[in-house]
C-alpha cells in the first residue's frame, strides 16, 4: 500500500501577502513541502527577512513588492513571477485588510480600500495567473484566503463580511470557469487566529471573550493550523477538489 504524502517539490508558489502573520505560515509551509516560493508584499525589508531565513533553510525564496491595488499592479506582479522562477503553478491569495468599523460610520474610502485590496486585487491577481496557467496548457491551484466572516455575520465588519462572502462567491465561479484548464480554485475560511492582523482586536477583552465563547473547540487557531489546509489544497492529494470553502474555524459556523 502506498503512504500518502504530501509535498509540493519544484511547484512554484507565488504567495501575496506573505510578510503578514497566514500568508508569512503559509509561505513556510509550502517551502518545507518542497516548493520554489515567490513572496509578495508591500514592505521590502520584511519580504528580504523572510526570504533570507528561507534561502538559510535550502528554500528557494524570491520577493516583489508591489501595490496589488493599483492599476496594472496584479500583472507586474505575475510577470515578476514568471520572469524569476519560469513559472507559477501555485498562487496564494493572502493579502487583506480589516477595519473594524460602526457601519453607520464607515467612510467610502475605508469600504473601497477593503473591497479593492480583499476582493478586487484577489480577482486580478487570480485574472492574470490564470491566464499564464491556461498559455501553458492548463493545469494549476489557486487558494483564497476567505473568513468565517463570509458565511456569519460578524460586529462592525460589514465592509469585510461581504468582502469575504464575495470571496466565496468568486473562489466557486473560478472553479467552475476554469475546471476545462484543470485549474482548480478554492478557499480557506479561518475564525480568528492570533496574528499582527488581530493584535489589536484582542486588546479589547471583551471581544476576545466574544470570540473564545463562539468557537466551540474552544480556543482561536494557530497561522500553521491555517497553513496546513493550504498545503492540503495546494498538493496532488486535493487534485479534485475544486469550488470548495474549507472552514478552519473549530466549528464557529456550524452553529
Ligand atoms: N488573522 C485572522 O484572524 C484571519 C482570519 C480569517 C481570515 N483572515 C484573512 O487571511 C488573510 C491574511 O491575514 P493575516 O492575518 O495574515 O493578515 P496580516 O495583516 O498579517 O497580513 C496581510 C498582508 O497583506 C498585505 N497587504 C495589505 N494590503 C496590500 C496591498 N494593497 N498590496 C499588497 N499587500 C497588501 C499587508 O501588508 C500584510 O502583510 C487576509 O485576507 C485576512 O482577511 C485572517
């Protein structure tokens, strides 16, 4: 009987966000499976740490900065990509951004900024390797970092909850689109885990009472646990499932 296995030897992996607390695991993660990474963020020193402790541990690591916002942002990105490593076989949509706000005061710049960075640049970053993968035959991965927060409603999170319900939305309708090019398209939908993004959350005690109490396996989850539903996503052991929202949330939405 042959042991299954994980691993993503020689796969490149273009991960955005990766000098953030999930994307920063998963970048890890992927680079101990075997994959050539490809790290993309806003902040050049924290991308050039990151690689560099990877390069110390045999992984192949390069990095871009690069608004992903901007106009033309998400293809320079995958054009750095394809001209560094040769390829991309892998892309992890991690960049995001949340601004607890009131609903009855949030500002149109703070929804646009959610909605562009969340959903708009997942979009175009997924557009442009998309269109590399199928120039070169077809085949591929492409995981979007989701919430709980696009399934459940969450407090002053209105701008984020529907950007991540829209996430969802997107990650199906991907998957369906490109099943002919063997492009398989999901998401994995963390509850809160304890990263930079949620430091200042947590400082509200209250909140973080809120939280503990909401997810019945009773503690918040760790950046490798989310890591690791990646790395099953993104290996041959998950080569037919496509569409799929894969919640790490220690059963928050199943209430
Ligand atoms: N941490 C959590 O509790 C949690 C829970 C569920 C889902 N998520 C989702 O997981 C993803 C990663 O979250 P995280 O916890 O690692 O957050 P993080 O803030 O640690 O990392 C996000 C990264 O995205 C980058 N980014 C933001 N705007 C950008 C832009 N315009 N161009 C390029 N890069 C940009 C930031 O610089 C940051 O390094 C997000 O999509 C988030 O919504 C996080």
């Amino acid at each position: 009987m042959k042991r299954a296995e994980i691993t993503l030897n020689n796969k490149v992996a273009l991960i955005t966000g990766a000098a953030g607390g999930l994307g920063g695991a998963i970048a890890w993660a992927f680079g101990a499976a075997g994959a050539r990474v490809f790290l993309h963020d806003l902040f050049e020193d924290k991308l050039q740490d990151v690689a560099s402790a990877m390069e110390k541990e045999g992984i192949e690591a390069k990095y871009k900065t690069q608004d992903i916002t901007a106009l033309g942002g998400p293809q320079a990105l995958v054009n750095a990509v394809v001209s560094a490593m040769g390829r991309i076989d892998i892309v992890v949509n991690s960049a995001g951004i949340n601004r607890p706000q009131k609903a009855e005061e949030v500002s149109e710049k703070n929804w646009d900024d959610i909605i562009n960075i969340n959903l708009r640049a997942m979009f175009f970053v997924s557009q442009a390797a998309g269109k590399h993968m199928i120039e070169r035959g077809g085949g591929g991965k492409i995981i979007n970092l989701s919430s709980q927060a696009g399934s459940v409603a969450l407090p002053l999170r209105a701008a984020y909850c529907s950007s991540k319900g829209a996430v969802n939305q997107l990650t199906k309708t991907l998957a369906l689109e490109w099943a002919k090019h063997r492009i398989v398209v999901n998401a994995v939908a963390p509850t809160f885990v304890e990263t930079p993004f949620t430091e200042q959350m947590f400082k509200d005690e209250e909140f973080k009472k809120y939280v503990l109490a909401s997810i019945p396996l009773g503690r918040m989850v760790t950046s490798e646990e989310v890591a690791n539903a990646a790395l099953f996503l993104a290996s041959d052991l998950a080569d037919m499932i496509t569409g799929h929202v894969l919640a790490v949330d220690g059963g928050w939405t199943i209430q």
